[in-house]
C-alpha cells in the first residue's frame, strides 16, 4: 500500500542513453525516430513519489493490457523499462486490467488532473467546501449553483469540488465511480490544508 503519496509523474520520460545501453548490452532493437536516427523516448506511465517514515521514495509502474503481455515486440520493451529502473534503485511493477478496478483508474485519471489550482482558484474551491458544510441535497445541483452565485463558467464548481478530492479535503469511496448526483450528507470533511494535501491511492501500487 502507498502512503503519503505527494506527486504523480504521467508518462515519465526515460533517459535516452541510459535507455539505449540497456537496450544494446541485452540485444534488443530500440525504435528510432525515421527522420533523424535518433532513439525514440521510452516512457514509464507513473512515476510516484511517496513520503514514508525512511523519507522520499519512488515507485514506477507501467500499465498494460494483460493480452499484450504475450506480445514478443511488448516483453522486450518492458525489459528494457524494468532493468533501467532496477538501476535507478526504484521499485517498478507491470500492472494490468485485471490488477486495477476500471472505476478507480478513471477516479484516479480525473482527480489528478485538478490536484493544482492557482491562487484564485485555491480560494474559491475553499469558499466551495465551507458552503457544502452548510448545505442539503443533491452534490451536482449545488455544484451547479455555486457556479451561477459566483458568475463562473458552467463546470467550474465540478472542477473544484475534484480538486478537494485529489488533495483530500473530501474524502469518498475512490474505488467505486464518483457519483455526482449523490447527496452531499454521503461527503466526509477531512479539513482544509490544501497547500499540503496529496492525493492517495489506498492498496494500489
């Protein structure tokens, strides 16, 4: 189980030439860029830092279909991906479909996308969860008044209301599809500390 998760790195280039010795000291092809020769980028599709009681770690992980893994071309590559980073030290897993509920990578996929805000829009999505605290009903409903109160775009209290997700100021169940439309006495208030929040992922990785 990760605790303490503070960042998520998507797509994580690998170093081109630590990448390409891997490559030719195993005697795997590595793809090259047909315009310039030069090797294509290899990328692991999350790098995540942790903040445990021994201090910062990172964990890599790659995602792939389970059918792909009888795929010849699919096994090199990701040997290539697993020896460079036992030589970064950094614990790397393949995970699959069947290692990962499909409503917690989407979760996960959308929740990441709002972890930061700037300035203004910290404010606002704090102005939004002390409001929810006051309120009844129906979570999309009052979304979409916090939005006509505060002459924002349509969809703009969606995107904070997720940004207090990512970072922990609501809590729900991640594993199961965010229902929107659920009541909002169904949210747990964890406090704001959204500067220091982190968006954890419970007996994923």
């Amino acid at each position: 189980m990760a605790e303490n998760v503070i960042d998520i790195r998507e797509q994580y280039p690998l170093d081109r030439e630590k990448k390409t010795k891997i490559a030719v000291k195993k005697q795997i092809n590595h793809s090259i860029e047909k315009a310039n020769g030069t090797p294509i980028v290899m990328t692991t599709d999350f790098l995540i830092t942790l903040n445990g009681q021994s201090g910062i770690s990172y964990i890599a992980r790659s995602i792939k279909p389970a059918n792909q893994l009888n795929d010849k071309r699919v096994i090199e590559k990701l040997e290539i991906e697993r020896q460079y980073w036992e030589d970064e030290d950094v614990d790397w897993r393949i995970m699959t479909e069947l290692d990962i509920p499909i409503d917690l990578c989407r979760n996960i996929e959308q929740l990441h996308q709002h972890y930061n805000l700037d300035d203004k829009e910290k404010l606002l999505a704090e102005t939004l969860y002390r409001e929810l605290l006051e309120q009844e009903g129906v979570l999309l409903k009052a979304l979409n008044s916090f939005d006509s109160k505060y002459n924002l775009e349509a969809g703009s209290a969606l995107a904070l209301f997720k940004h207090l997700l990512a970072n922990k100021a609501i809590t729900l169940d991640i594993m199961q599809k965010i229902n929107y439309r659920m009541d909002i006495g169904n949210l747990k208030y964890m406090g704001l500390s959204l500067e220091e929040g982190t968006l954890k992922h419970e007996n994923i990785f």
